[in-house]
C-alpha cells in the first residue's frame, strides 16, 4: 500500500505578523506613548481613553443658538520629506494641527477635536511618538483635543525611514457668527497676517529649486536666510487662531482666506462673490528672503510664485474700511495688502 504523505510534513517554523514585518510590540510601544500626549489634551467633553474604537465628545453647545459643525481634512505633503532628510520629526505634527485649525477657523469655527493617521513601512516608536508630541503640543495650544487616530505598519508599502501623515478636525460655529465673504463688496480692505516661511505648500517645487538646481544640502548655512535650508524649509506652520480667535464674534471680519496650496491666485476667490475681485499690492509687506531666492534660483515668473506660494502672508482678512482700522490696531503685525474691486472672482498682483 502506497504511503501518504502529510501536507503537513517537513514544515518551516511557526509564521507570525512580525515575520510578515508588522510588529504589535512595537506598536504597543508607540500606542503607550502617544496615550500620554493624547491625554494632555483632554478636556471635560473627551468621554473616551486613547484605544476606544472610535473617540466620544460631549456635543452639547447651550451657548449656541444653531451650532454648526465644520470639519476638514489635510496633510502635510512632501514637506515630510524634509523631515525624512534632517530628522527632525516634531515639528510636522504642529504643521498638521495648525494647517486643520487655519482651514476651520475661515469660517469663523473654533477647533474641538483631532484625529491623525500615521502610516509607514516599518513602525519606529520613537519617530512616531515625536511626530505624535508635535500634534499633542499644537492641540494644545489651539484648544483642541487629539481625540484619537490610527497609526499603520504596512511592510513594503513606504521607502525605508519614510512615513505619511494626515489630519482630520472637527470644530463649531453658531450659525449666525458664520463667515462666508457674502457680504464682500467693492472698496473693502485686504489684510494680510505674515507667515512663518513656506507653511505645508509648495514643497515639491522648493525642494527642486534648492536641491536639484541650486545644488543645496539640507545642511547648507544660506547667509540670506540666517539659516540652513532644513531649517527654513521646516519653519512650522503658525496657527492664526490667537490673533483671529478673540475678532470671530465682534462682526469685524467678512471673509477669511488660508493662504495653502493655490497661493493668492486659487485661495482668495474661493471666498469671494459674484461682481468683485482683489487687487494685491505687492510691495506692501515683507517677503521674507526665502521667496526672493527661489524665484531667482529657479528665474520662476511672478504668476507662478503667487500661484504656489503664500509669499510671506498666511491668511488674508477682508473688511470694511472703518472694521479694518479697527482690526489693525488689534492685530498689530497685521498690514493692509490690497483692495476690493468691481471683477469676476479674480485676484491680480499690482
């Protein structure tokens, strides 16, 4: 009689998720970490630990008439790459944070909480829990609460080092304190808040023009910046919560615009009504250095540096005239950039 033979014979030793290049060790490890700047966020509304399936907030306004929730979505784009080059990992977090909170509050909404999605190749607690301490500080800072988030080991799926990084936030606004720009009109004024370098946009034409045609190393010291590139490339990316915040209810303001990706060009009509466009006049602020080197470094037209970077102005306010007076003295490094005129949603660069 001819002999069997087992399919189960001669077998290799027993296959677990870490020999498939995830390890839950690893991730308990950043989980524990990331649970204590979590939890420095927390408030009276957090109804839920660090590790709940899904994040529970108390959502209760009674000091709203019609509260109306304002959520959005971003990440960090290939700013992360700077990150990867020099690491230095705490600092995109904040830029995450900040870039959420920027794109609620334009329309007059304060933040209430954040979630993250973290995912790389191959966990290292240490970088996650730094990237992770980032956000927990911005939250901090903002008021918001990191509610949760999801951190990804997925083996072979990101280049070795690398990692990609997302943000979700929720924030609220009473229905009758929502900005919208409906009511821009005409011989209103333009006021723009500095930024803090390049924000979260624009990275993939920076890092062209420094490192592929100016020949840079991250490390490189530029006399005209009074820093490395890595440093200037990686200047976090301010939230305008503070100065904005206190102004939401005062009925000063009539539009807000994030200057991110678009620049000027694609960001400022996105706020604007039928029959008006802005006119910017360009002289009116201060470019810091790093947008003059570039257009020089890469001869980029003046179209195309406003159409992809902020130039130097994070968020642009628009009021009337005798609100934005108003608004100056109470935002002091605030400058009037330009003017509201009859048009078709257009932006131009006097």
């Amino acid at each position: 009689m001819e002999a069997r033979t087992s399919l189960f014979c001669d077998m290799p030793k027993s296959i677990s998720y870490a020999d498939a290049g995830v390890s839950i060790d690893k991730a308990n490890q950043a989980v524990a970490k990331i649970r204590e700047y979590a939890r420095s966020t927390f408030n009276e509304r957090t109804l839920t630990e660090i590790g709940s399936f899904g994040g529970m907030f108390a959502g209760a306004f009674p000091d709203m008439a019609e509260p109306i929730l304002v959520a959005s979505a971003d990440g960090v784009g290939t700013k992360l790459k700077l990150a990867f080059e020099t690491g230095v990992h705490s600092t995109v977090g904040a830029d995450l944070v900040n870039h959420c909170v920027n794109d609620i509050l334009v329309q007059g909404a304060r933040p209430l909480f954040f979630l993250d999605y973290f995912a790389t190749g191959k966990l290292e607690p240490d970088v996650t829990a730094s990237v992770v301490e980032g956000m927990a500080r911005a939250c901090r800072e903002n008021g918001c609460v990191l509610l949760g988030g999801e951190t990804a080991e997925m083996p072979d799926f990101y280049p070795p080092g690398e990692y990609d990084l997302a943000g979700f936030i929720v924030g609220v606004v009473d229905k009758a304190k929502v900005i919208d720009g409906k009511s821009i009109v005409p011989g209103d004024v333009v006021l723009g808040l500095p930024s803090t370098g390049l924000q979260t946009n624009g990275y993939s034409l920076a890092r062209k023009l420094f490192f592929e045609i100016g020949g840079y190393k991250v490390d490189s010291y530029i006399e005209e910046l009074g820093a490395t590139v890595g440093e200037a490339l990686l200047a976090t990316h301010s939230s305008f919560l503070p100065e904005i915040g206190p102004l939401l209810d005062t009925g000063l303001i009539k539009g807000l615009a994030h200057i991110t990706g678009g620049g000027f060009l694609e960001n400022i009509p996105r706020i604007l009504p039928d029959g008006v466009s802005v006119e910017i006049d360009r002289g009116s602020w201060h470019e810091p250095p790093i947008f003059g080197l570039m257009q020089r470094l890469g001869n980029v037209a003046d179209n195309e540096m406003f159409r992809t970077f902020n130039m130097g102005i994070g968020m642009v306010v628009i009021a009337s005239k005798e609100p934005a007076a108003k608004l100056l003295a109470k935002i002091p490094n605030a400058r009037e950039i330009g003017k509201v005129a009859s048009g078709d949603r257009s932006v131009s660069i006097q």
